[in-house]
C-alpha cells in the first residue's frame, strides 16, 4: 500500500478506513482532500490501491458510510452500514449513507442477492467499524498524553474518563489517520449493542414517504432522450428487416436504432424508438412495421413443454446425492408411496420497471443510473463489453423498486448503453410493464417425482426427490450425466433422517430466459419436497409435525424451528370444525424457515385463517425488517401458488399485465405473526428469501387437513378446491 | 402548450393532449415522486389527487387534467397526509417504497372520507394499489395507526 502524494492533500483531510478483500480483512489508511463529490475524487486520489474504503469522516464531523449492498426492499440501506456504525460509535441518523458504484476499492460483494448481504458483511464490516474507532481513541488519548485504557468513544466523540474531556471524531480524523491500523481491533460484546440486534428505523424509510426516495427510473440529466424498445414476442426469433417510416413520423421521435440483449444465454435483436419524450418513443415504438424469423419456435407452448417434463420423467436422471441402498429398501419396503409434483413458470414483477440512464462523455467515459442488484458485476463487465477503464465509469446505484433476483441480470443496462454509443446522447430507457411481463426472465417450472417407503411402523426408511426442469444458465448443450446444483437446491439438505435416499436431476432444455427468483428453486421444490413429507405421514397415520420430529433425532435448527413452531401455533389445540393447519419447513443455501397455515372451508374453497412464520438467523442485525421480509415472502409466495403464473402459446407469453398476470392485493393478505429464531451459533443465516418456500407446501398441507384435498400443482384456485 | 396547475404552481407543458398526466408530471413538471407500474391503472403506482379525488394518473390524458387542482405526494401537506406519513415512518411500511406514493395518496384520500377506517373499509379503498414486496399488513395497521394520530 502506498501514501497518497502530499499533492492530493488539501485544506480538508479525511480518515479513511481501507481494507482489502480476500484472506483477511487488511486495513489501511490514506489520507486524502476532496470537495463534496467525495466518490469520485478518492477514487482518482487512491486509484492504485486494490482497496476498500467504508468511511470517511471529514474535519466538520460529517461521516459517510459506503454500502456495498444494493436496497431493494430488504433492508440493506440499514442493516450494513449499521455493521460499521455500531462499532465506530456512531449514531446512523447522524450519517450519509452513499451506495457503492461497483468501485474496485470497495472489493467484490457489491451486490445483492441470495439473502448474503448481513451473512456476507457481518464479520467484516464490523471489524472496519472497530478499527476505526480503536484509531480515534489512540488519536485522542496521544493528544491529551492520558493512557489509551482511559479513553472511550461514545456518539462519534472520544472522552476521557476521569477527567470528561472529550474531543468530536471530525477534530481527531487527520491525527488518526497517521496511526497504524491494528491489527485485531476488539470487536464489542453484543450486549453493549446500541444498534444491531434493535429494531432500529430504517434511514431511506422517510424518504419513501415523500417522494424525495430516487429510483433508476428517476434519474435524469440534461439533454436525456428516451428509448422504447420493441422486442420481438417469440422467444428466440431473429430479426429479418424493419421499417421505421411511420415511427420517424410520430412527433418528437429522433432516431430508432437496433440493439442486443444477451440474457441467461439468449442473445436477441430489439428496435428503439428514441425520442424526446417517453410517450414519444412509446407511440413511435407501436408505428414500426417489424419482420422477425421465429426460427420454428412459433409453435412452442407451456402445455406440451409440460407433457415434455412428464415424459423426461420416465428418464433415470443423474444422482444429485446417494445415501444407504435406496433401490433395494424402496423394493422390498412394505409400505410405499409415489407422487408427481408440478409449479408453473413465474415473473419477478418489481413495480419499478426495468431502466437504465446512459451518458457517453467524450467518447471513452461512461456515467449510468439504474436500479440494479448488481453493480459490483456491470463494473467487471463493462471493459471487456465496451472497451472501458474502470476509472472512466461512474454508476450511480439507485434504490430499486423491487429485485427479486430480476435485477441481477443488467441486459436492460447494456441494451442502453449501446443506444447511448450509438446517438451520442444520454438515453434513458424504460420498459414498459408489458415488456416486463412478456419479455421474462422468469422463474423456470419445476416438476418433481417421489418415492417414499415406511416400515410396518410407519417410520420412514426411503425416500426419492427426482427433479425435472431447465437450467438457469439456458445451456442447450447441458451435460446430463450430472445433477444441477441449482435445479436440486435444498432436497438434499433436509435434516430428516431417512437412511435410505436417491436424489436425481432430469434436464430438459428450454429456450424462454429464466432467472433466479427470491428464494430461486426452493420456492418450487419446497413446496413439492414438504408436500410430500406430508402424504408420507398421512400413509403412516402419523401427525405431520410428529412424524417430521420422529425424523429429527438429533439436535439441530431445523428440529428447534419445528418445535418452535408447534409452541407459537398451538399446534395441539384442536380448531374449530372444517378448520385445517399443515406445518412445513425449508432449509436451503439462503437459511432456514417454516410455517403453520390454518385454513378453513369456505364454499368451495378456502379461507387462509392464520399464518404463523418462523424464521432462523442464528444472528439478527434489524428485528422489524426481518418481520417484514418474512410477511412480504409469504405474500409472494401466495401469489405464486394461487395466481396465474406465466404461460406461454405459440411462442409467446400470453399474459401481459398486472389485469392478466395478478398479484395479491390488500384484501386477499393473510395476517402473518413472524418469530425469529436468534440463538447465536456459527452460522448466519439470511432474512429475505428463508421467508418464502415453505409457506405454499404448509397451505397445502392446510388445505389437505381441512378438506382431504391433496394439491399437487401449482397454482390452484383457492375459492376452488378441485 | 397546456397548462397543468400542480401542487398549486402553474406550469406550461409542451405535450400531446393524449399524453398521459403521468408523463406530463414526471417527464415536464420534473415531479418523480409519482411512479409508472403499469400504465394500465392496475397497480395504483401513479396515484395523483385531482381535485381532491384519487386518480391514476397513468390513465388519464393530459388534456383532461388541465384546469383542474393536481396534488402528487410532493405536494400534500394537511393532517390527514400529515398523520399517514407519519404512521408509515412509525410503523416502517415502504420495503423497495416504490409504490409506497402511490398507496399514501389513496390512503390519503381514505382517511379523509373515512376518518375511522375499518379492515373491511381498507381492504376495499386500498384495493387498487399492488405492493409486490407485500407490505400491505403493515400498511393496514399503519391507517389505524393514522387515524388515531389525526384527531
Ligand atoms: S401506473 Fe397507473 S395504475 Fe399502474
Ligand atoms: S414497497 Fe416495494 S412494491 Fe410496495
């Protein structure tokens, strides 16, 4: 690491706190001056530093906390930055909260996604915090010649106990700054915690109330033009010819040019309509005469790719994990059970459509606005897709209206920025909901086959998860000798104890671009895999939740959370007539979560009466935006069991709005009382995905107390239970 | 040129008259706090006040808008608003917040008509606005919570 030169010293220093990703956390210091556009000018001052660098306190007092963490909903604008503000003594309402642009400096996990955010930061993050206030109290304690052990930091002050001097962080920043970083800062004891662990406002929640939060979709500068961007609607067409005459006609239209998006290893041609305005573009955008080559994909539809999945069924598959003799034990078992499972295909729906703000300067500099989960992965790909330094790109992430795995993928990002290149403009392009719903990527289908075996006890001995599905990578020339990780997410990892299992991966290739979804393939395979464990203890004659603990002889999360469950929902107490309750649980890369639904008849079909969630974190940063994530989960998650979900006829999406692809409203929530499991332990488990799969197999599994009615197909009508 | 009284400024705006208020207010008047979700008054993203009543903004053409009292979220400022953004901060309601303006102008416009709103009332009024992080538990405690703050 090297000092900054005197030269990128001016009137104003700052501490800043660095640290290198990677083995360990390394901290550094420099030093160095910048006006009010700190971003930028630390990154010209530290450019050769492979550093990250998290805060920085200027000489006034003002304290900024860099956070790597997109916000999308679940919290980040708090829950990281609190990482660091707890153990620099700081109070969060007293500090800018600047999201990171993909900068080098601020190391690779400037991204959200997989519920790794607080799991990923929490160590770390903490240790920056720790550091620097360890360096303030050195500074202060040096100043006064009083030993460091009298000293203490408090509400971003150093006092001296004996005496009550004390002196702001802005006064002691330059002096810290020349200190040696230590080496193992001594992070605080948990119940000395002012922030974390609290339910603690969010600091971005004021600003959504009054309209001053700022979306991708907001960003603007001047001379900003605006693209709509005809798609062709079959997947995976090619672009024969256009004509763009009566689009150039449309009043304020200014140019239409092509485009690429490249999306889950799909590449395909788009038309902008560029425009002075956006309803502009939009209109000009229906004026276009387009001629595509639907390239034989003009007949693909969901029915027979589902009859497609039901015959890849009938095939082996690959083991995805082996344990005991499966084959023999299921043979020769005197109890046995098989059962097939569907899901539908899905859209994220964020109400924020996809956006971007593209500004060429001067040919090599490139500044952008978006709503995005990852902007650490638009930074790493931008010099190889445009020809860019780093040092020449500035993004601007913006709060996102809505992720849900969608905004990992930037093709709306690089669609723009060509638009941009290409008319020597700022361009702003926005989709609209129809392009949203039509264009995917979705969450793919998965189908699952199971077999299970019981003892004449009715003890479980052998059990099979077979799944069937796409990838999420889109690779045609998929490798079937092997299991997806991916596609099998979490059927191994149950912690039932069934000595003799066979866990297997069908492909079947699809060409429509498929995404992670909040919760990715759990969200459908949990519901199979519980909905399952379920007809097992029914064939047992077993209580589902006694038949789930007679699997959990051994301590672990799951069998607390099980238990914890059975206490918050009152499980043995018996409901009134035509009332039902189904347990479930799932855990899976992101955490562990479950549910009790209680459901009672009503006409035909059923009411959703309560819903108890459990979610286990091991370690928790914000109690009140866990309960959120965990209601907002199940509210997702019961849109994906009971409402339309996605179809596809000849070649197309066939919905195309929120009236054809709905969403819960208001009136159909169900009330969701959310307990947290925080009992310490080694792992971190994440908050805002654990939330979802378990809740549609613990309705369905409701449902089937209630009304005998085993639902093995997503989505079901709730009014009617066929 | 058609002229749009906005938040009680007036404002010229060069736009087609079929152009919908929501482009009119974002794109001219520079007002971002008014969000696009469907364009289709499905989601209630766009919710505006016109002359008092909750509209969606997406779906009503410019033209129809001139002459009358447009209020967006950056303008309203009585005690009904006043009580329900304080509740929604109370209560910690908006998660991503983007369809949080929309849903504050029709809770807005809810408290108004209905000072003590029941579930039931909720349920109906709020129908119209999505929330697909799901927030609409906390939205309906936080109109509770809005019309006590009220009196
Ligand atoms: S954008 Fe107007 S209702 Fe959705
Ligand atoms: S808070 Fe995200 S859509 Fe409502």
């Amino acid at each position: 690491m090297k000092n900054p030169t005197p030269t990128s010293l001016d009137r104003r220093n700052f501490l800043r706190i660095t640290g290198i990703t990677g083995a360990g956390l390394v901290l550094g210091l420099s030093a160095t001056g910048s006006g009010t556009e700190t971003v930028e000018n630390i990154s010209a001052a530290s450019e050769s530093f492979d550093i990250t660098a998290f805060i920085q306190i200027e000489k006034n007092g003002h304290i900024t906390l860099f956070n790597p963490k997109p916000e999308m909903g679940q919290g980040t604008f708090q829950s990281i930055p609190a990482l660091i503000a707890e153990e620099l003594e700081v109070s969060l309402d007293k500090v800018t909260i600047q999201q990171t642009g993909g900068e080098k400096k601020f190391g690779g996990g400037q991204s959200a996604g997989g519920s790794s955010s607080v799991r990923g930061s929490y160590q770390n993050l903490r240790k920056v915090g720790a550091s620097a206030r360890e360096m303030l109290i050195s500074a202060a304690a040096a100043q006064w010649n009083v030993p460091v052990s009298e000293c203490y930091a408090s509400e971003a002050k150093v006092f001296h106990k004996p005496s009550g001097k004390n002196m702001g962080y802005g006064e002691l920043a330059e002096a810290a700054s020349k200190l040696e970083v230590p080496k193992s800062p001594v992070l605080k004891d948990p119940k000395d915690f002012k922030i974390l662990g609290k339910k603690y406002p969010r600091p971005d929640v004021p600003l959504k109330v009054n309209g001053t939060a700022k979306f991708g979709i907001d960003a603007s500068v001047p001379g900003m033009v605006y693209a709509s961007i005809e798609r062709c609607p079959v997947f995976g067409a090619k672009l024969i010819s256009f004509d763009d005459a009566a689009a150039k006609k449309v009043k304020g239209v200014i140019a239409v040019e092509t485009c690429e998006r490249n999306i889950s290893g799909q590449k395909s041609e788009g038309i902008a309509v560029i425009a002075e305005t956006y309803w502009a573009a939009v209109q000009g955008r229906k004026a276009l005469s387009v001629k595509w080559d639907y390239q034989g994909y003009e007949n693909f539809n969901s029915k027979d790719y589902a009859q497609q999945l039901r015959d890849a069924a009938k095939q082996e598959g690959a083991v995805q994990h082996k344990q005991g003799d499966f084959d023999k034990v299921f043979a020769e078992a005197p109890v046995k059970l098989e059962a097939f499972y569907e899901t539908p295909v899905v859209s994220h729906s964020a109400i924020e459509p996809m956006n971007c703000l593209a500004h060429w300067q001067e040919g090599d500099r490139l500044e952008i606005w978006t709503s995005t989960q990852v902007p650490g992965r638009i930074m790493a790909d931008l010099p190889k897709m445009f020809g860019l330094k780093e040092e020449n790109v500035k993004i601007h992430t913006m709060f996102n209206g809505g992720g849900f795995g969608r905004r990992l993928y930037p093709d709306y990002v690089y669609e723009t920025i060509q638009l941009a290149k290409k008319i020597g403009k700022p361009v702003k392009a926005l989709w609209t909901r129809e392009d949203d719903t039509r264009m995917g990527p979705f969450r793919p289908m998965t189908f699952s086959a199971f077999k299970g075996a019981l003892d004449a006890d009715g003890k479980a001995i052998a059990f099979q998860h077979k799944v069937i599905s796409p990838t999420l990578d889109g690779r045609k020339d998929y490798d079937k000798s092997k299991a997806d990780g991916t596609m099998t997410e979490g059927i191994s990892e149950q912690k039932y104890e069934i000595e003799h299992m066979k866990n297997l991966y069908v492909h079947h290739y699809l060409h429509v671009p498929v995404a992670a979804w909040r919760a990715v393939t759990s969200t459908t395979l949990a519901f199979a895999h519980e909905c399952f464990i379920d007809e097992m203890a029914v064939k047992a004659k077993k209580d589902p939740l006694a038949f789930r603990m007679a699997m959990l002889t051994k301590d672990s999360d799951t069998k607390t959370l099980i238990q914890k469950l059975k206490e918050v929902s009152h499980w043995d107490k018996p409901l009134p007539a035509g009332w039902g309750r189904g347990i479930a649980q799932y855990e899976f890369f992101a955490g562990l979560g479950g549910y009790v639904v209680e459901v009672s008849k009503k006409g035909t079909g059923v009411k959703i009466e309560k819903v108890y969630a459990v979610i286990d974190l091991g370690t928790v940063v914000n109690p009140d935006t866990v309960e959120a994530q965990v209601q907002g989960a199940a509210v997702m998650a019961l849109t994906a069991a009971v409402k339309n979900g996605i179809t596809f006829e000849k070649g197309q999406t066939v919905q195309s709005n929120y009236h054809n692809n709905p969403l819960i409203r208001i009136n159909e929530m169900p009330k969701v009382e959310v307990h947290i499991l925080a009992n310490g332990g080694p792992r971190i488990k994440g908050v805002g995905e654990p939330g979802l799969p378990a809740f549609a197999p613990a309705l369905c599994n409701a449902i089937f107390a209630a009304t005998g009615k085993r639902i093995r197909k997503l989505p079901f009508d709730i009014n009617n239970i066929a | 040129m058609i002229t749009l009284t906005v938040n009680g400024k007036n404002y010229q705006v060069d736009a087609s008259p079929d152009m919908p208020l929501l482009w009119a207010i974002r794109d001219m008047v520079g007002l971002t706090g008014t969000k696009f979700g469907c364009g289709m008054a499905q989601c209630g993203a766009c919710t505006v006040h016109m002359d008092g009543t909750p509209v969606r903004s997406c779906s009503i053409p410019v033209s129809v808008a001139a002459g009358k009292k447009i209020t967006t979220i950056e303008g309203i400022s009585d005690k009904y608003a006043k009580a329900i953004q304080d509740a929604w901060v109370e209560l910690q309601v908006p998660q991503c917040g983007y369809c949080q303006s929309g849903q504050i102008m029709s809770a807005t416009a809810l408290l108004k008509s209905k000072p003590k709103p029941t579930d039931a009332d909720i349920d109906a009024f709020m129908q119209g606005n999505l929330c697909r992080c799901g927030t609409y538990q906390r939205i309906r405690s936080a109109i509770h919570r809005a019309a006590e703050l009220v009196k």
